[in-house]
C-alpha cells in the first residue's frame, strides 16, 4: 500500500530536515516562495538493500524544476533553481521496491532523508565569488553579501508594506458593502413594516372592526 505523508512548512531562509521514507512511499515538502529568488538544496539518502529512491521538484503548475533518479545512497547531492514569479514548489522523495516482494523484515526497513534547504542570499556561494573573481578581498565580498542582505529587506518590507495596502483596500471594500448592505435591508425592513400596516388596516376595515 503506498503511503503518502505532506510536510507543510514555512521557512526563513535556511531550513534543515530530517525524516524516514518507508518502502513504496512519498513524502513531500511543500514552500511558498517569492519571485527572482534562488533555491538551493542539499540532501542524503541513506543506503537500503532492493530500494530505488529518486526526488523530484515541481511547481504549482507541475512544471519540473529539478528531478533525479536512482539517487547514490550515502552521498551529499546539490540542487538549485531561480523562482521566476511567485508560486510554492514541491520537493517529493519517492522511494521504489526493485524486488517482486518484501520478506517480514524488509516492510519495516526505512530511508533516512536529510534535507536542507537554502533561498535567498544563503543560497548565493560567496566563497565561489572569491575563487572566481580574484580581484576581490574577502572584506569586499562580505560587503557584497551584507549589501544583498540590505536589499533582500528592502524588499520583504516592501512586500509587507504593499500586502497591507491591499489588506486595508480589501477591508474597506468589505466595510463600505456591508454598510450599504445595512442601508439596504433597513429600507426593506421598513417597506415591509408599512405595507403590513397598510394590509392590516385595510383588513380591518373591510371586517367593520375599525372606522
């Protein structure tokens, strides 16, 4: 039986994860991510007899964005993508029995996955920038990262400002409906009130119960 479990997480920009995947299974990670950012990933399988694992990275579309199969077991493996509008990826291990069956013992083995993931400037390797442009100082590259960091605030408080305009937009848009909305049934109410009068009276009359 395939079991499917869905890990839902919020990250900053640097979020580690451990977890085990059993036979014939799935387990996916899902993130929401803004635009023009870069993804980057690292990850380990341990090693388990008559098991296939593979990963695979889509978006909401079910566009890939990364994909591996036959994953080496025991070994630190690399991914990385660039977002290019603001949408939640999906990074899924699946775990494949190449054997026709399982003994008692092999149903209980599992996988143990470990996952880390970076975005953003964590996800930018400095380190290389070193090595590929000599003519910069260490302290000048920790300027450049500290100058990226400055920028990836301005724009998450950006981001916060612009979200709570069209909060505010969307509550006031509320507010003024239901404020016509009051008028409006109010009106009705009172419509309603007067033509029961009117009804009444005019019933009253005709059974001689009033002048």
């Amino acid at each position: 039986m395939r079991n499917i479990l869905i890990f839902v997480a919020l990250f900053a920009y640097v979020q580690g994860i451990r977890f085990y995947l059993e036979p014939n299974s799935l387990k996916c990670l899902k993130e929401e991510v803004q635009a023009d950012v870069i993804v980057a990933g690292e990850y380990e399988v341990s090693m388990s007899p008559g098991i296939k694992t593979e990963y695979i990275v889509r978006d909401s579309k079910g566009d890939i964005l990364s994909k591996k199969e036959d994953i080496p077991h025991d070994k630190m493996l690399k991914f990385s993508f660039v977002t290019e509008t603001y949408d939640t990826f999906e990074i899924c291990f699946i775990a494949h029995s190449i054997q026709p069956s399982f003994s008692g013992n092999m149903k209980h083995m599992k996988q143990e996955v470990h996952l880390s993931i970076k975005r953003g400037i964590e996800a930018k390797n400095y380190d290389g920038l070193i090595a590929e442009a000599a003519k910069l100082k260490p302290s000048e590259v920790e300027l450049k990262r500290l100058e990226d960091l400055s920028e990836t605030i301005v724009q998450d408080f950006a981001r916060m400002r612009k979200n709570e305009e069209e909060m505010r937009d969307t509550n006031e848009a509320t507010n003024a409906r239901v404020y016509y909305l009051s008028i409006l049934s109010i009106c009705w109410l009172l419509a309603l009130a007067i033509h029961q009068v009117i009804y009444l009276r005019r019933y009253f009359k005709a059974k001689k119960l009033i002048e």
